[in-house]
C-alpha cells in the first residue's frame, strides 16, 4: 500500500520473480557478488521487496534503510 488510502500496487508473485531475477542480474554485472554487502534505501514498495530478494538470491548481505534518517545517521548504518 501507498501512503495515500486506496493507493496500492498488486504484483503476482510470476511479476515479483521476474523483477527479482532482473535486479540480480542488475546487481551482478554492477559487480555485486556473494558475500558483498549492499545497503538498499527505498520507501516501502514492491521494488524494495525485489531489492531485498535479489540480495539474497545472489547471496550477498544487505540493509534495508527506509527514509527519514539524517545524513549522519544513514552514513552510519551503512557502515554498520
């Protein structure tokens, strides 16, 4: 769901699989490889779901960081 009431984005779990494979393949030819680390800033929305999939299915370690945080703060849980 989207902040705004009546708002939202149905995905089937065929598009989400598809979306997942393709941000993996993404990550990869970015350099992204198992054991890597990749912090993943987004609102909450299907993409951040994929996001988080891909990560694990191509076995690199991620973060997820949603909005609100300071500079400060955010450089921080990165480097956490």
């Amino acid at each position: 769901e989207k902040d705004e009431p009546g708002k939202e984005v149905r995905v089937t779990y065929r598009e989400l699989l598809e979306l997942t494979c393709r941000l993996g393949n993404t990550l990869k030819r970015q350099g992204v490889k198992q054991g890597d680390r990749v912090t993943i800033y987004m609102p909450p929305c299907p993409l951040a779901v994929a996001s988080m999939l891909a990560c694990a299915r191509i076995g690199a370690v991620h973060a997820v960081v949603f909005a609100g945080f300071s500079a400060e703060s955010l450089a921080d849980r990165i480097q956490d």
